[in-house]
C-alpha cells in the first residue's frame, strides 16, 4: 500500500509531501483518516483510481439541498437579530427538521455498518465538502439579501452561523453516539465520528474549499475570523518573503542553514516559509523590520494559519478524492476530475468496473453486504485421516509431507492469480475461490486437478483424491479487519453460496445420521447399541457403489439413493447456464467413453489448451438444500483428438440435455 502523502491529490500550496509532515501534522492518521481504495475502471487492465466510491442517490442529494436550506434559514435569522426584524419561525424549524432526519439517517448508517472501514470519516469528507461550498458563498448570499449589512456584517455573520450550525452537528453526534451505545457494546466515544472532531476544530475544513499560495481566499475569515486586515497580512507577509530572499543571497549562513533543513536556493522563497518555525527564526534576525514586515504578534497568527493550512490541505485532498457514481442501466459511471486539474476545473464520466461497491450512505448496509460470484472450493479427500497416518511416521516424513502441501497449494494460488480467480479462505485440506466470470473457473478447477495429478507422480502422500465444486450463488460478505487500519479490507463469504459448495464437495446427503450417531458415542452410550438403534435408517440410505465409475481416476455421479459422489469436478446447473451463456468457446465436440457421454467445448486460455467435457449427472439430494441439478466436468484433453466429433450449431445446455435424456433413454 502506496503512503498517503504521495496519494494525496494536489495541489498542495503548503502542505509538504513528506512522511515526517504528515505526522507532525496528523500523529494519528493510521487510525483518523480513512485509508485511500483501488477503483477500478471498466477494463480492469488499466491504471485503478484512488479515492472513495460514493453512490450518488436521489436520498443524498436530498441531504445536500437540506443542509443548504438550513444554512440558508440561519443566515436569516442573524440577520434578523442583527435588523432587529422578525424572521419565520417555522420556516427555519421545517428546514432544520428536514435536514436532521436526513443527517442522522446517514449518520446511523455509516456508524452501526462501518465494522472499522472508515465509514463514518468519508462520510465526513463528503458531507464537509458541501458544508464548505455553502459556507463560502454566505457573505455573498448576505450580500443580495441587503447590501447594506452584507457589506459591513455578511464576513461576521458567515462564522457566527457557523459556529451555531457546528454546535448542533456536535450535539447531534453525542446523542447519536448515546442512542447506538446500547444497541452496539461499544463506547460513545468509539462511536463519536473522530474527523468531524478534527474537522470542527479547523474552521477553514468546513468553510472554505480552496486557499491559494497568495491566501486571497481567506479575505473572509481574516475580517469575520480574525478580525484582521486581511490586505494588510498577505501585503506584509509577501514583502517578508522579498526580504528573505535577499537575506538568502546576502548571507551565506543563512543559505547553508537552509540547505541543512532541505530549502534549496532555486525554490520560490514563499514555499520556505511554510516551514513551521522558520518565520519565526527569521523574525528574531537583526535587519528584521516589523514595521514594513509581519509583527511578532502577527508571526504568531501566521504560525498558527499555517499548521491549519497544512491540515486543511490534507482533508481537503483526501475529500477531492471521492468519485461520485451513478448507475445507468447496467453500467457505473464515476464523475472524476481529469489528471493535474486544478480546483475550478470540470470533471468527466468513466464507466467503472461492475465490481466496484459504492457507499451508500442512505442505505442501512452502506455496502450492500449481498453479492453474486462464481464460486470454486477444492477438497483432498480423506484428509484427516492421511494426516493420522502420517503422525505415525515420524516427524521427518511428516515435515516432508507438509512441506509437499505448502508448495502444492502454492501453486493453486499462483494458477488462480493468471486465471483472475481470487483466494477468499483457506479450508484446512482446501480453499475457496471466488471470480466473476465463470470460465476463468473452469479453466481453474481443470488446471488444479492437472496440478494435482503432477503432485501424485512425485509422491504427494495426500493420495486418496481430489474433489472440486463450482457454482454460481448469492453470498454475504463479512467485513473483517484485523491488525492496523492501514491494512486493505477483508471480507469473510458466507450465506448460501458457501454451503451448496460445501455440499458439492462432500457430496453426502444423510451425514445427519452419522453426526447423531457420534453424538450419542461421546456421550457415552455404547457404540453397538447406537448402531443396532439406526440399523434401518442406514439400510435405508446406504450409498450404492457404482463400480465402473471408480475405475477413472476422477468421477463423479449420482447413485440410486440421489446421493451425490463426487471425486471429480461438479458443477450446478446455474453454473452451466452461465458458463454458456459467457460463450467463451468457439468449438463444440461430442465425447464418447463406454456409456457416457460428454460435451466438450475448447476453452480460450491463453498458454493452455484445455477442453472441458460437459454431462449431465441428474439431481441430486443434497443436506438442507432443495434438489439440484448437477453437471460432472472432466478434463477432456485426456482422451485425444481422435475421440472427438466436432457438432455444428446448437446451444450448449441444449446439446447437454439432450445427451443426458438419451442416456435415460437407454
């Protein structure tokens, strides 16, 4: 992960881009601020943006008109109070409801569903960023509504309604914070949003929303702020940085001095004084005039200005970096500024990655935690009782044996990585894998099993098999964060689409009994009794052994029961459908051996020729799901060209049903 000072986006008139700044600046950044995200474009090839992906829904920009209406109401009422006028009560009390629903809403939100990803601080970027575009305009606003007390009150007025609107937000919060600690365990101060404390603390965050290097912006914060001449400060605060810029060329000492802290010679002599400390130094050199130049008084308030420019600066870029997204129809679409814009220029839309999950901030989940994925778990048979095996052979021959594991799992993660497959979660004797296109799955599981078959030719003591399952299904995503904040978010799968893949693999549809049985075993009951008890159920549901099937070295097939055996490759129909519908194949053959019969398709990996055979299983029974259409995949290469007949037209699944009807047929 790159470090924030060089993601920060420009430009930056004060801030450095060094680590050590930042610290100074921000000594809790890893924990306050909200770690930068990878947003990928449409095509994933390309370079990903960095920022933070918000969904820009009908609901926020509701919030968005909300809060300027309530601002808007406090203008007018401090002008009313300061016209002893009356103002409309009710008017101001309809848009300060209205934009407390809304706000709190949002703020719920992201507090009970961030988990530790930070949603309640982009929430504050964003939200700061109306907030200072609002804020700004308000003399302005004053201005229009009576140009008499705009021209001599509208800089006071802005920060007096400031100052009111940041003491509700604040009481807010603290009531937010109290009303969730019960439902949470948590501490309200661990649910008070930390960067709006920051924020509130900074006034120019929230009012202002660009400071040039001549600091003309500021105009309104030196006359309603400071109560300073604003004119005045940048004149004699320009005319220090003409003095110390011959002080550079008439001093040697100085010059070196400088160098030793990093100011080069050739630097624009007004980026030197944004060194904290340095105005100071130089105020207290003889030859230092504080007539014409800043005063000591006014060196103190530059000092200041300067830590909360640089703070502001920070925030600031790290708000810039939220991209806007809107859905149309299918597509996402990101508002994102052109590269080294400047802070007036436009914005242009990008189609993003259909990966990308953007916040939400109206919505309960923020992330919506449901998505759809093609998934592969692959499973080494009789695991365990190998590694029993095992713990009988001494411990130099149990190191090699882990030792051959490591690297064959290795190698399934370097096969996944090329085929664009990601590794969700280690299963012990196995792993989970998630992608997005179902091909690269195929490909995957029928290189995985190659890889495995190399791994028993050199003497893989894990021998007893190889199961693998795919499936396209719904899963939820866990968010997990452990360690530093800095970390990139993990996610953990669960829900449905993790369980039928269980179900794939394991294949047994009345493993309840036998779970019962060993129940009853370590409680205590003897063993015979227990097993004469369920004698009828087992007869009943005894797996049928098709004998012809284990001749090949990977199988899979449904027995009379409807009990699903899986030594092999399986997939769900949804898979197959999809798989299909994808069309990554352009050649279709038919594949016969003995009574079985297979559809095999020629897949477009590159570097690899694999063709995958498709046929059919049937249904099967599998534990706590409803019955489910399975197909077996094999690695059809095996058999040779000469086995194949080449079919002209028709659909996949087509072809494939056809096949398993004619072999019920039969």
């Amino acid at each position: 992960m790159l470090p924030l000072q060089q993601l920060l986006t420009g430009p930056l008139n004060f801030l450095l881009r060094d680590a050590e700044e930042l610290r100074r600046i921000v000594p809790d950044a890893d924990r306050s601020l909200p770690p930068l995200q990878r947003i990928y474009l449409e095509d994933e090839g390309s370079t990903p943006l960095v920022g933070f992906p918000v969904l820009a829904t009908p609901e926020l920009r509701a919030l968005e008109r909300a809060f300027e209406q309530y601002a808007i109401q406090e203008e007018e009422v401090e002008l009313a109070v300061l016209q002893r006028a009356a103002f409309d009560s009710q008017a101001f009390q309809g848009a300060w409801e209205s934009y407390r629903l809304l706000l709190m809403r949002a703020a719920e939100n992201v507090t009970t569903a961030s988990y530790g990803r930070s949603f309640p601080a982009i929430f504050w970027l964003w939200h700061s960023a109306v907030m200072a575009r609002v804020f700004k305009d308000a003399p302005r606003r004053i201005l229009r509504r009576n140009s008499a007390s705009g021209r001599e009150h509208g800089d006071a007025l802005k920060y007096r309604v400031y100052q009111k609107v940041i003491d509700r937000l604040t009481n807010l919060n603290y009531e937010m914070a109290q009303h969730l600690s019960s439902d949470t365990d948590e501490e309200e101060e661990q649910l008070f949003p930390a960067l709006f404390t920051r924020m509130r603390d900074n006034v120019l965050v929230l009012t202002e929303d660009h400071v040039s290097p001549n600091l003309v912006e500021l105009g309104s914060y030196f006359a309603g702020c400071l109560r300073l001449d604003g004119r005045d400060f940048r004149t004699r605060l320009l005319r220090v940085s003409e003095w110390y810029a011959d002080e550079l060329r008439r001093d040697p000492e100085l010059a070196r001095l400088a160098a030793a802290f990093g100011l080069s010679r050739t630097d624009d002599p007004r980026t030197h004084l944004n060194r904290p400390g340095l105005l100071t130094f130089l105020a207290a050199r003889p030859g230092y005039d504080e007539e014409r130049l800043l005063p000591s008084r006014l060196v103190h308030v530059w000092e200041n200005l300067l830590l909360k420019l640089k703070e502001f600066e920070i925030l600031h870029a790290l708000r810039r970096s939220i991209v806007l997204c809107e859905r149309q129809s299918d597509a996402l679409l990101g508002r994102v500024r052109a590269a080294g814009a400047g802070p007036s220029a436009g914005s242009e839309w990008v189609r993003l990655s259909s990966a990308t999950r953007p916040l939400d901030f109206m919505a309960p989940w923020v992330v919506d935690p449901l998505v759809s994925r093609f998934g592969l778990i692959y499973d080494i048979s009789d695991f365990t009782e190998t590694v029993t095996v095992l713990r009988r052979s001494g411990s130099l021959e149990q190191d090699r044996s882990f030792r051959m594991m490591f690297r064959f799992q290795r190698k399934v993660n370097r096969l996944a990585t090329q085929h664009r497959a990601k590794l969700e979660k280690y299963l012990g004797d196995g792993a989970f894998y998630s992608s997005r296109e179902a091909r690269h799955m195929v490909a995957l599981a029928l290189l995985i099993q190659r890889a495995y078959r190399e791994a028993l030719t050199r003497g893989f003591p894990f021998s007893k098999g190889l199961r693998l399952a795919l499936n396209h299904g719904q899963y939820r995503l866990l968010p997990i964060r452990i360690g530093a904040a800095t970390e990139s978010e993990r996610y953990e799968f669960f829900g449905h689409g993790v369980v039928e893949l269980t179900r794939l693999t394991t294949g047994k549809s009345a493993r309840d009994i036998e779970e019962i049985k060993n129940l009853l075993v370590t409680y205590g009951y003897p063993e015979t009794t227990v097993n004469r008890f369920f004698a009828p159920m087992v007869r009943h549901n005894i797996d049928v052994v098709e004998k012809d099937e284990h001749e090949r070295g990977f199988y899979a097939y449904i027995n009379e029961n409807g009990t699903l055996v899986n030594e092999g490759i399986v997939a769900t129909g949804d898979f197959v459908a999809r798989f299909a519908g994808e069309r990554a194949f352009e050649r279709v053959f038919r594949l016969v051996d003995r009574d079985r019969t297979w559809i095999a398709v020629k897949l477009d990996v590159p570097g690899q020729s694999l063709l995958a055979g498709l046929r059919k299983l049937g249904v099967a029974q599998l534990k706590g799901l409803d019955n489910t259409p399975i197909y077996e995949i094999v690695d059809a290469t095996l058999w040779g060209d000469n086995t194949l007949l080449e079919l002209r037209g028709g659909e996949l699944v087509d072809l494939v049903e056809r096949e398993f009807r004619a072999t019920l047929g039969a």
